[in-house]
C-alpha cells in the first residue's frame, strides 16, 4: 500500500494561496471588527494562554503517531495567527510545512504580522476547501460553532486529511452555559462530549480523545455572564459591539496573572484525569488509515 498523492488546487497571488473559486467571508458567522482585538487577546489573554497550553500537551502526546517529513499543518479559521506561532515555536524537533487558513483576508493579513515568515496563507472556505489528502494535521480551534453545516465541514476536512492525519478541535462546551455572550460572538451551537462522537461516525473520523477544560475558571465565567447579562431585545448593534469588547478585553494585569496561573493548573491535571465539566471541549479525530489507496 502507498499513501495517495495529495491534490492541492491553490496558487500563490500577492503573498497568499487562493483556490480555483472565490471566497467570500461570511460576517455572520464571525464579524471582521472582532480581528484586531483577537489579535491582542491570542498574546496576552488568560484564555488563550490556558487554552495553548492545554492544547499543546495534547499535540505532544498524539503527534507523535503521524509519519511524515515534513508534517503538513494547517490552522483552519486560524484567524491572526496566534496558534501556528506557538505552535512553532513548542515543535521543533521536527520539519514542518505550516499554514494559516481563513475567510477573511483582514485575518490573513494580522497573521502575516504574527506568525513567522515562512508560515503560508490560505484563502480558504471551510463548507469547500477542495483539497485531497493534502494535511497530516489540521487544527479547528473555536470556529466549528460559528459554520452554519458542522458536519459538512468535517467531511471536507477528512477530505482534506492525509489518512491517518489528525484533526484537533477546541469549541464552546456544554449548552448550560449558552448565555448572551454566545449571541454576541455568533455562536450557533455548543457541544458535548457525546455530539463529538456522533460527528466522529457521521464523518467517517475516529475519535482519539474528548475532554473538557476551563473546569477551574467555569464558576467564574457562569456568575460574570450572570452580573452583566443584558436585557433583551434592547441591544442597538453598536452597543452589541460595545459589549463585545468589554467581554473580551484583557483584564487587568494582576487579574489577568491570576487567572492565567488558574487556567494553567489544569494541565496537565486535565489530561490525567477527565474533568466533568469546562466551559470548552477538546477533541482529537483521525482519518482511518484504511483510505490508503492501493
């Protein structure tokens, strides 16, 4: 058996890699103005902090299992960046072709500025990315909550895998938390352990690993969307956005230091055990190596 050739339609235009057909960022799945205070919070957020970290020892432990020099990574709806560059920089005791994809070229052009240079950009539509067994690994952070069709975007990443390739996916978690804060971000749904194994079957994917994290600072984020909740049906979209900033802005320094140092804790205590709940859910999926073609 040999791993089939990997069809890759995109060419280089202008410093990124677009497709055979336009793409067009939906800004009802996730708003263009949110890019740049993504930007600030992928560096110094406590959120972004706990959740690299509790990501990255998942990475070490399953990356191991993908052959392959060098490994082809990608980060769909990697936004400005932030991921691919710690990516890099906890891996590199291996070769690497990484890349950064998103809809939004507002994006691609923050994560020109971020992550390092030979890091390629990929105009990309996740409903239709049209590749073939082109990644060893593609990492979904926070975006499966925002398409409009999860399952049919999984389908097209298992497309896009190289069998046996590894897919890691971080969303919201557990409908007990939905409150305004979703509304505001343009979440459609959260998720369970329990829908990750059903989108596992349905897209022809194995599920290596779903656990939840954010269990420390859970209380804390269920009573401050409890103090600032809005009323509803009197949010203008400007003060929506307004609200959306301020939910999302770095906390003070101490605080955010604190929180960090919270967040922090669950690795690698999440991994050792399953914690019952979080905020988020982490999930690992592979191709079957059965695709192989002969």
């Amino acid at each position: 058996m040999k791993t089939p050739e990997f069809v890759d339609p995109y060419q280089l235009h202008e410093g990124i890699w677009r497709g055979p057909r336009p793409v067009i960022h939906r800004e009802e799945d996730y708003h263009s103005n949110f890019f740049p205070i993504l930007a600030e919070m992928e560096q110094r957020h406590f959120w972004y902090r706990g959740r690299y970290r509790f990501l990255l020892w998942s990475v070490k432990k399953y990356l191991r299992i993908v052959s392959g020099s060098p490994l082809r990574i990608i980060d769909l709806g990697g936004g400005c960046g932030g991921w691919i560059r710690r990516l890099a920089e906890a891996i590199s005791d291996r070769q690497m072709e990484l890349a950064v994809g998103d809809s939004s070229l507002r994006a691609l052009e923050l994560a020109r500025l971020q992550a390092p240079p030979e890091v390629r950009l990929y105009h990309v539509d996740c409903m239709d990315l049209g590749w073939q067994n082109r990644w060893d690994a593609i990492f979904l952070l926070d975006v499966l909550e925002h398409l409009p069709d999860d399952l049919a975007a999984l389908e097209q990443i298992r497309q896009a895998l190289r069998p046996g390739g590894l897919l890691w996916i971080t969303v919201p978690a557990l409908q007990q938390f939905w409150s305004y804060n979703d509304e505001l971000a343009q979440h459609r749904r959260r998720y369970n352990r329990a829908d990750f194994a059903r989108l596992a079957e349905l897209a022809e994917l194995t599920l290596l690993d779903a656990r939840y994290f954010m269990f420390l600072l859970s209380p804390l984020v269920w009573v401050s969307r409890l103090l600032i909740r809005p009323r509803r049906g009197i949010l203008s979209a400007t003060k929506a956005a307004e609200l959306l900033q301020q939910t999302h802005r770095i906390p003070h320094p101490v605080l955010n230091t604190a929180l960090t140092a919270i967040a922090a804790a669950e690795t690698p205590l999440g991994h050792w055990i399953r914690f019952p709940w979080g905020t988020s859910l982490l999930g690992v999926f592979q191709k079957p190596l059965d695709e192989r073609m002969h």
